[in-house]
C-alpha cells in the first residue's frame, strides 16, 4: 500500500516536534544537566608553557655560538617520552598514575637544523606549580641525557675549554695583584733613593761649606805669609846695609899702618876691636841668611797655599756641578720613574684588572649558556584554568542533545508512520 501523502512539510515537521516536544525538552535538560555535570566532576586543567631551542655547543673563532641539535630531534624526544625516565625519580612525580604529557611544537621554516628556531612546550596540569616543575625538570632531563656519555662531543671539549680559560683569567687577575704590591716595592725603593740622594746632596753641600772655610783661612794665611815676606824683606835689606858697614869697616882696620913706637897693648888691643868687629860681622851674616831662608819658606807657603785656595775652588766649582747637574738629573730621574709607577698603580694595573675581569665575565657568561637546550625567558602558568571550559562544555552538551532529541522525534515519528510497510513480511519473487 502506497501513502501519496508527502513525506515531510514544514507544518508536519512542526506537528511533530510538538507532539514530541516532553521529549525534545526532556533530552534537551539532561544534555544541559550533563554539561554541568562535566564541569563539576572534571578537575580543572592549568597549562604552562615555555620556549625553548637548541642551545649553544660551542662556539667559533668569532665568538658567535653554534647550535647543533635539530628542531625534529627535539621535538621527537619529547613526544616519546623520554623525559619521563627522570622525572619518575623525582618525589613530585612519584605517585603519578601516569606520565606527564608534554607537546612541542614549532613553527617550521626553510632549515631545520638551529638558527634561532623556537620551541614551544605546553603541559596541561590540575597543579600549576606541577605543570610549572614538569617542563623545568623535562628540559633538564634533556640537557642530563644530552650530556651522557659526550666526553669527545663539542659540548664537553667547549665546556673544559671555558672552565680552564676562566681558570687562567682568575690566576691572570691574581698575578695583577702581585704587579701592585711589586710596583708599590718600587715606589719604595725609589723614594728611598730620592732619600739617599737628598743625602748625597747634603754631604756635597757640607764639603762646599769646609773647602769655603778652607779657602778663607789658607786666604788669610797667604796674607799673613805675604806680610812676613814683606817684613822680614825690610828686615833683611837693614842686615845686609849693616854688614856691608861692617865689612867695610873691617878691611879698613886690617889695611891700616900701624903706629909707631910699636906699643905692645895698643897691639893686643887693636887685635882684641878686630877679632869683636869680626864677630859682629859674622853675627849679621847669620841674620842675612836666616831671613833670606824665612822669606824664601814664607813666598813657598803662600803660593802652596794659593795653590790649593785654587784647587779647593776647582773642586767647589765640581760639587756645585754635581749638585746641579749629576743629583739634579738623578732627582729627575727616580721621580719619573715614581710618576711612572704611580701611573701603572692607579691606571694600568686597575685597566688591565678590569679588562681581565671583563673577559672573565664573558667566560662564564658563555660557559651558563653551554647546554644542549636552552630556555627562553621563564615558564609561563595560566592564573585560571583552561579545561574544561564550563560555559562551552554545557553550551556543547545541550545543543547536541537538542539535536539528537529533535532526530531522535523525527525517527520515532517516520517509524510509526511506516511501521506496517517496515514490518510488512517480504513478497516472494515472481
């Protein structure tokens, strides 16, 4: 039997949505009722998120890093799992039903290898702090496992490299040190031959002093010697007068005739005048010849004196020169050479002090960065939850069980309506 009434107008598909219409609102609350439901019973989800890439290996002549793990290997070792090894050890994780789940993702680009590409590692916790630790720990899991077993990997070779250079950096440092406390010896050493010097240039002052005396008290002695000549000149002319008198006198009175008569006492008495005129005149030669001797020895002394007035003038003139030329130049020198000193103090031992601690800064900056992952910035946790979203769970949940209601009615409707041609027994074939 055939139905020639259509199958379905829009008056009868309204006909019966309200003849099903307990049902519709019916399976419409419980989808409502279940969607309220999953936001009650499910525990809410907080997701953190960190960026990571591949971190520095080692580094080329100019300094710049090089990056050897590929984007692919990364991201395959955390979709296997491997950081769950490790992590089962912590104590966190210890009474976990099951590991952790972790998604790395990136943005692909024309290389694949590193260059600056970016990680990003999501986990979804109901503990933010947990989700926080789970991507700390799994990215030093990484970098533990990355470094097993690497003694001949550029990572170890760059790592040793880095700690001996920071170790020479620090005995470099040391030993600048121990310039300044050699340089400030120096300095000592030079002040005291400033010292030494002041002193040489005090005795040379002292000498100056005793040869000026000198030359005033032998100065003083050539005059007098001088005046003794003088003197004993005047003297001397007045003996030689007196002895020529009395050799005169004396041939005189042994040419003379002698008188007559020939009286014997007059004899003895003209002999006795000649032997003491004699006398006389033999005493007078004696003066003549002591003050000749007097004057000759005074005119030796003063001009041996004025030699040496002379000389001890000429070596004055030599102190003076070696006050002035030899102590000056000597002053000038040790006081540059303490200026100098002074320069490498307080300039260029501080300079070179901060250029080796700036180069040792670099050093340990590079070597923080040597790992195999390295992390950008810091883990990053939601404040609210990001599942289940209630709103949209219920929202979902009620529009499907309306659908499924309204399709639920129409079959039941389309079943009745056909019940008899569904349920009609097979016509057997011709």
């Amino acid at each position: 039997m055939q139905n020639d009434t259509p199958l379905l107008t829009v008056p009868g598909l309204l006909n019966i949505l309200y003849r099903g219409r307990f049902t519709i609102l019916i399976l419409t609350a419980l989808g409502l009722a279940a969607g309220i439901g999953y936001g009650i019973v499910v525990k809410p989800l907080y997701r953190a998120t960190a960026q990571v890439r591949p971190g520095v290996v080692s580094y080329n002549p100019n300094g710049l890093p090089n990056r050897e793990w590929a984007l692919q290997d990364i991201t395959t070792w955390f979709d296997g799992f491997l950081y769950w090894r490790d992590l089962k050890e912590l104590p966190p994780f210890q009474a976990a039903k099951g590991r952790p789940v972790i998604r790395a993702t990136y943005i692909p680009s024309l290389n694949f290898v590193a260059g600056g590409n970016v990680i990003t590692l999501t986990n979804l916790s109901t503990d933010p702090g947990l989700a926080a630790l789970t991507l700390d720990e799994s990215i030093k899991a990484f970098n533990r496992q990355a470094r097993a077993d690497s003694m001949g990997s550029s990572l170890y070779l760059t790592l040793r490299r880095g700690e001996a250079q920071i170790r020479k950096l620090r005995n470099d440092i040391d030993l600048v040190g121990a310039k300044a406390e050699r340089v400030e010896l120096d300095i000592a050493e030079s002040e005291r031959q400033l010292t030494m010097i002041d002193l040489r240039d005090q005795e040379l002052d002292l000498q100056i002093q005793r040869r000026q005396a000198e030359i005033a008290w032998m100065t003083e002695a050539v005059t007098t010697a001088r005046n003794h000549v003088v003197t004993a000149g005047r003297r001397l002319a007045d003996a030689e007068a007196m002895l020529a008198v009395a050799v005169r006198t004396e041939q005189e009175n042994a040419g003379g005739t002698p008188p007559a008569g020939g009286d014997p006492l007059v004899e003895v008495l003209k002999q006795s005048a000649t032997r003491e005129q004699a006398g006389r005149v033999g005493e007078l030669l004696l003066t003549v010849n002591g003050l000749e001797n007097f004057i000759a020895s005074q005119a030796v002394r003063a001009d041996s004196l004025e030699s040496r007035v002379k000389s001890n003038e000429l070596e004055i003139g030599r102190l003076r020169l070696v006050r002035q030329i030899d102590l000056a130049k000597q002053r000038a020198d040790v006081g540059q050479k303490i200026r100098d000193l002074n320069i490498t103090l307080e300039r260029d031992l501080p300079h070179e002090r901060e250029v080796l601690t700036s180069e040792l800064e670099t050093e340990r900056i590079k070597v923080s960065l040597i790992s195999p992952l390295e992390r950008i910035g810091t883990i990053n946790v939601t404040e609210k939850p990001v599942r289940p979203r209630k709103s949209r769970a219920a929202i979902i949940l009620t529009f499907l069980a309306f659908c499924g209601s309204v399709f639920l009615v129409l079959v039941w409707e389309y079943l009745r309506n056909n019940r008899e041609a569904i349920m009609a027994p097979r016509s057997p074939r011709p």
